[in-house]
C-alpha cells in the first residue's frame, strides 16, 4: 500500500437520532448520525407486522365462490 493516500481510519460513536443509544464502530468519518438502529427498527423489536398476501389463484376462487375439489 501507498503512504499518504488512505484516508484515516479511526473508531467513532455512532448515535441513533430516534431512541438516543449509541455504540462504536470504526470508519474514516468523524462522526455518524443514523435515524433508526436496531434497538428502535420494528424489524428487530418485533413490533413489526407481516401480513400475507393471498395468491392469485385464492383470489381467483374466493371472487368466483369456487371451492377445492376433493
């Protein structure tokens, strides 16, 4: 590697704009601002919801009253 030409590379804090936490990582930026990390994403706290869409074919026979031949 060449001196002189890489930028520095430093441990920083890293705080959420959102919930207040931070932690540290490392990076050549001085300073990070995020708005959601993981301790206030509903992704990870669990409070998001995931609702299931129904195939075409379910809608198909829902819209028409067609019932599975068994």
């Amino acid at each position: 590697m060449k001196k002189g030409i890489h930028p520095d590379y430093q441990v920083v804090k890293v705080k959420c704009v959102t919930c207040g936490e931070e932690f540290e990582v490392g990076s050549t930026a001085k300073e990070i601002r995020i708005d959601t990390c993981s301790k206030c994403h509903p992704f990870y706290t669990g409070q998001e919801t995931y609702t299931q869409k129904a195939g075409r074919v379910d809608r198909f026979r829902k819209r028409y009253n067609i019932e599975d031949e068994k």
